[in-house]
C-alpha cells in the first residue's frame, strides 16, 4: 500500500484544556476514536458532503478487515515511497511541485479559522477535475475519474498568537511555515482526521493498448496519539523532540480493484500502515532530511518492523518482518517506483494529486 497521499495530514488543537474531544483510541493497533462527529462506518468516510465540525473518524473507521498480502519483494518500494519517513522531505522530489495550480486552487478554498493560541481548519474538497489531463496523450474519454476528501485539523501554539492566520488558506499557512515555525518556539500541539474516496472506471487507451478499470477505494486517516489525543512536538533551541505515542494511521477499503475484469490482489481487501513515533527528535538548524535520532515503529501490512535514524543528513535504515521472512534495507525516498502496468500509472498519478493536501498540511508538523 502507498499511504503518502492521504497520510498526515496533521494539526491537532485538542491538548490539555480540550481532553474531553478526544476518545478512547489505539492507533497503534489501528483503532482510533476521535469523537466522531461524522458518521464512521468501518468502511472508511468518503470524502463528500458537507464539512466535519469535529474529528469524525471512529475506531471502525481506523481497524483494517481482512488484509491483502505485501509480498516480500514490493517491500522496499512501499516504504521508500512513504513520505512521513523524511523530517523535511526535498521539494524537488515532491511529484506535484510543478504540476498543483488545480490542487493549490482547491486549497485556497479553505479557510483557517484561529483566536489566540490555537487553529481549526475543516473542509471538504472535490479534486475530481484536478484529474483532468492526467494522462498526457493517452485517450482517456471513456474514463471516470473521481476523487473527495474530507478533513478536521486542530492545532495549539502554547503561548502565541495565531490570529494573523484567521482567514488564511491551508496554502498561505503552508507556504509561510517557517514563520509558523518560528512563532511556535516552544510545545505545539496538533491532531489531524483526514479522509478521502477515490473512483476510476472505464477504459482508456495507453501506447494502443485498451485497458478496464473499475476500483473503488475508501481511506481513513489519522495523526493522534495511542490514546486519541494530540501529538504534542516541543522546541528547545534548534532542538526538536517528538512525544512518544504519537501515530499516523492510515486505513484503506478496497471495495473494488480489478483491470480489464481481473481483480488485483487489493480486491475486496483492506490496506494499512501504522507509524508510530519513539525517540523521534530533529532539528531546526537548516534544512535537512532526516531526523537526528529515534525510531519510528512500522505496521505495513502483513509486515511489522522499525525504522532507525542516526543524524539528520543520513538515511534511516530499516528492519522488517511478517513472521517468518526478515528483510532489512536504507530508507530510499529518491527512489522511482517502476509503474509497472498503465493502471498503476493511473493509480500512482491520482494518488500524487491527493499527496498534495498531506504535503501542505505536513509542513504545518514538520
């Protein structure tokens, strides 16, 4: 499972004064609650209709069903091409950088609204005609394209004042996050509920070749702690530190996944990844990639393992197993996934349209 694009997207304003917003979660199993105010159904909450006034998402909506096989040898491609594993992830690499100005116009729709120290952003968005030209010169006439998202994102600056943020888009905000940075000199609060329904179906044609495709996917996912509270980040100096416990989940539904009437291995099965932070420290001392030290602890799929760093210019490196096969490696962000067929082309270009919103909201963490 690729989690980049609707992975983290992150605030959470929660913290000690707003205890009672947050439910009894366990993200690290894959459950989580986040006093719902949508309507959770275990499937995952699409991303239409009107926006949250809460975070929305339940513990059903984060637990996976029966999940789809990782094979050992797609291993090192999936975690390469998860993005949370950067502190500060290159903007060359970024897929979207020169390709956003749909992405950025939806995002300018949303406004934050903040008063003293803390922030909301909620929203929903329709995506779907950022999808059009996605295919270069294929002929995709005969093909549906549909992608939603729904979000709620709360965020607590102790001390500072945020209302110069009232009114600004998700992209003022992102694009100024060395100031937010600077001005949140101290313990910075944020909790994220983010989810999304993507749908591709017809036929296009690639190279001469005609190809079917029918795939319906839900997503749910969560930046909190095990507890379903905000992760909490604390500046000391350049010094960054992480608090223990805090969980990105990510939750896939696969109600269809088939080409040319052939399902995937995907089909009718569930995807997750669980990160969870441990010793997670960086730093603010100019731009870099990694963290400086600590662990991220790793459920993908039918593979759970760690991912080690060392220093913020180095690599992390990575260890993995599902119970009976260990596969060990260095985290390689740089790294180009091979698309293998023309609907995995598809798939990765829709999904680099929907890691466009993670990435803006990420920097806000980050």
């Amino acid at each position: 499972m690729r989690t980049t694009w609707i992975l983290v997207a992150a605030l959470g304003l929660l913290a000690c004064t707003n205890d009672d917003d947050g439910g009894d979660a366990d993200a690290g199993t894959g459950n989580g609650n986040g006093n719902g105010n949508g309507n959770g159904n275990g499937n995952g909450n699409g991303g239409g209709g009107a926006n949250p006034s809460g975070f929305f998402l339940t513990a059903a909506d984060l637990t996976p069903g029966t999940l789809y096989d990782l094979p050992a040898d797609a291993l090192a491609g999936e975690l390469d091409g998860e993005s949370s594993f950067f502190d500060q992830k290159p903007e060359s690499d970024d897929p979207m950088d020169n390709d956003s100005s749909c992405v950025e116009d939806a995002l300018g729709a949303l406004k934050v609204e903040a008063s003293g120290d803390r922030m909301t952003i909620s929203g929903s968005l329709d995506l779907s005609t950022c999808l059009d030209g996605l295919l270069g010169g294929a002929d995709a006439s005969g093909l549906d394209l549909a992608l939603t998202m729904r979000m709620y994102v709360e965020a607590q600056c102790e001390g500072a004042d945020l209302s110069m943020y009232d009114g600004q888009s998700i992209t003022d905000i992102a694009d100024s996050a060395r100031d937010l940075d600077e001005l949140c000199d101290g313990t910075f609060r944020m909790r994220n509920h983010l989810s999304s329904h993507t749908v591709l179906s017809g036929s296009a044609t690639f190279s001469g070749q005609t190809i079917t495709l029918d795939t319906d996917t839900t997503s749910a996912a969560a930046l909190q702690t095990t507890d379903g509270g905000p992760c909490v980040r604390t500046v000391s100096g350049d010094e960054t530190t992480f608090e223990d416990g805090c969980v990105e989940t990510t939750h896939e539904v696969n109600t269809r996944d088939r080409s040319n009437d052939m399902p995937s291995e995907k089909d009718g099965k569930d995807g997750i990844s669980v990160l969870r932070y441990v010793g997670l420290r960086g730093t603010r001392a100019g731009e870099h990639p990694y963290f400086t030290g600590g662990a991220m602890e790793v459920t993908l799929q039918n593979w759970t393992g760690t991912m080690t760093y060392t220093d913020a210019e180095t690599a992390p490196t990575w260890s993995m197993s599902d119970g009976t096969d260990t596969r060990t490696g260095t985290f390689d962000g740089t790294a180009s996934q091979g698309l293998g067929t023309p609907a995995r082309g598809l798939e990765l270009a829709v999904q680099a349209r929907a890691a466009e919103v993670s990435r803006r909201l990420r920097r806000l963490w980050r």
